[in-house]
C-alpha cells in the first residue's frame, strides 16, 4: 500500500504541477455550466404523447386525430383514465397528455365552450413550451373551423399544467447535460494522456521493472482523476444549486453513486485510449473529438433525439452520456428512486464493465 500511496501521490503532483491540466480539470467546468445554462430552442419532431378521452365523441376525436397526422407529434396510446398520467410521464419518454372532459362536445354545441387540459413535462422548458403552443395552435385551429361552419362564437379553453419545471427555466434541463458532458470530457481526456505522457517521457520502463503490480499501476493513474471529478461534480452541483436554482428533488446519495458509476465508466474509457495510443496529441484528440461530439449530439439535452433518423438513434444508445442523462434528470428534476432507472444504471454498469476489461487486456506489461 505505501507503493501504491506513493503511485497515487506522484500523480496527484503531475496534476498540481501543470497550470493548463488545472485549468482544464476546474476552469472548464465552471465556464461550460455558466455558458449552457441558458435556454436554446430547438425544432421538435415526433414527441410521444398521450390522450386520456373521457367524451369519446365527435370532436374529441377530430382534434386527435389533427393531433396524430402532425408531424410534431406521435401519438404513443390512449389512457383509461387521468391517474395513470403521471406514471406515463415516470416510465416512457412521453412529453404531453391532453385530456378531454366529459360531455367535451355537448358542452362546445349547447354552450358554446369547453376546456381541454394539457399536461407537459416541463423538464425540458423549451421543448414543453414549443409542444404546448402547437398543440394550442391545432385546438384553435378546430375552433376556428367550427365557428366559420356554424357561424357562432365557439370556445376552447386549454388549461396548462407544467411538471417537474414550472417556471420553464432552461437550467432544470442544460445542467444533466453538462454533467455529462463536464465527467466524460474531463475524464477521458486526462486519463487518456497520463499513460502517453509516461511512454513519451521515457518513466513506463521505470513503472514495468519495479516490484509493482502493472494493474495497481494503472489503478494509480486513475484513482486522482476520480477523486478530482468528484470534486468537479460538487462545483457543479453548487453552482446549479446557488446560481442557477436548479433543484435536487432526489436523493444525493444515488446521484453521487450514478455519478460515480459514470466517472469510472470515463476513466476506463481514457485508459483504453491511452493503451493504444502512442502520443499525448493522439491521445487528446481522440479524446476530445470521440467524446465532446457526440455528448452534445448524442445526449439529448441540446438536440432532441426524437428528432433524428432511425439509425442515429440507435447509435445514441451506444454512448453512455444518453443513460447518465437520463438518470440524471429522474433524480434530480423529477425526484424518481433507483426503481425507476434500473435499466439505465444497468446498460451503464454494463458499459463501464466492458470499457474496464479491454483497458486492462489492452495494458501491454512490455514496451514495444
């Protein structure tokens, strides 16, 4: 263990020592989450959404139907009753529910009004809001055709509920993808070149023929990039927090554990790159492109995934950052358990699993 202890102290050091490695570790993080927690718009095509009809009549179904032929919305099934709403909203990636009252078309004929209730997950306040106002646009639409067809002044009343995220600010839905972002970027990147820099320097002989286990070095190499993301995570988390006043409904411990997970999952992923690299350039871009890219298009938090070809989406599914996303925003925006993202924490246990066994089968005990 002191071997060890003096492994990870040496790292520690090469760390401290570099003002360009410190700016990058806490300098970045702090730029990105004041930068990004602001509210982009962006087009919205084919969200899920879900009816709840207790009228069952003419026009109920009229306005479903403009509803399902627009290509904003797909429509994903129709509930029994308004109580499983928000269980939908838990477990699918469903973005509205709208529900028509009862006796919603005698009500529009013999008074002349009515009132629909449109629910949307606010989580993402640019996409709820957009959702929101084309989903009025074809209620109003329909209101409008049935006042120029009868000639009376015909009323449809949307009432509007906004879940998770009220006042709409951007930052409930910027800040998980700056995490994802921040930890994977950070992450890979530093842990990518630690193995190249002691290749280029000419010190990987000195770590091979000592009397020290080659695993534990490799251990040493990520152990204070861990620790320094664990640090970065608790910036983040303040500064969301006291600046942005994004909430954390659930609970910190599992946030942290998920955070953790993904963390490990990065530092595996730098490992294996840095294996197989043969200079620190190399090895920073690979990093940076093979990871900032695709967090940014890949996550979901600044282009909705919705919006892409097919084929794009499954490669989403590829890149841990789309689970940890998820994740994310359950805890912290919706206040959800570990029952609800068991399958994400279990693709990104996965994940990690595997990254974290081809870095240790590509470690090469002997310099070519």
């Amino acid at each position: 263990m002191k071997r060890f202890i003096s492994f990870v102290k040496k790292e520690f050091y090469h760390v401290f020592r570099d003002d360009k490695t410190l700016l990058m570790l806490f300098g970045m993080p702090i730029v990105l989450i004041l930068l990004f927690g602001f509210a982009v718009t962006n087009e919205i095509k084919n969200a899920q959404i879900v009816v709840c009809d207790y009228a069952k009549d003419p026009a109920s179904q009229e306005i479903i139907n403009k509803l399902s032929v627009n290509k904003s919305f797909h429509l994903k099934k129709a509930l029994l009753n308004h109580s499983q709403i928000e269980e939908e909203f838990k477990k699918e990636n469903i973005k509205l529910a709208i529900v028509f009252p009862t006796n919603f078309n005698e009500d529009l004929l013999h008074l002349n009004k009515a009132q629909i209730q449109i629910i949307a997950d606010a989580s993402d306040p640019n996409t709820a809001t957009t959702l929101i106002n084309r989903a009025t646009a074809i209620i109003m639409d329909y209101q409008k055709q049935l006042t120029l067809n009868s000639n009376l002044p015909y009323n449809i009343n949307p009432e509007i509920r906004m879940l998770y995220n009220p006042e709409l600010k951007g930052a409930t839905n910027f800040v998980p993808g700056i995490m994802a972002l921040v930890l994977l970027l950070v992450c890979v990147l530093m842990t990518a070149v630690s193995i190249v820099r002691e290749k280029e320097n000419g010190t990987m002989e000195v770590l091979l023929v000592s009397p020290f286990n080659p695993f534990l070095v490799i251990i040493s190499k990520a152990l204070p990039f861990l620790i320094l993301s664990l640090i970065n995570l608790a910036i983040i988390l303040v500064l969301s927090v006291t600046l942005l006043d994004t909430p954390i409904k659930g609970s910190i411990l599992l946030l942290v554990a998920e955070s953790t997970l993904l963390i490990i999952c990065a530092l595996s992923l730098g490992l294996l790159i840095s294996n197989n690299t043969k200079s620190q350039q190399t090895a920073m871009l690979l990093s940076m492109m093979g990871m900032m890219l695709p967090t940014m298009l890949f996550t979901g938090f600044m282009f909705p995934l919705e919006n892409m070809p097919v084929p794009l989406q499954v490669i989403a599914n590829i890149f841990p950052s789309k689970w940890y996303y998820i994740i994310i925003k359950s805890i912290m925006i919706k206040g959800l358990g570990f029952s609800a993202i068991w399958k994400e924490t279990l693709i990104l246990l996965g994940t990690t699993a595997l990254l974290l066994i081809l870095s240790l089968k590509t470690f090469k005990k002997r310099l070519e």
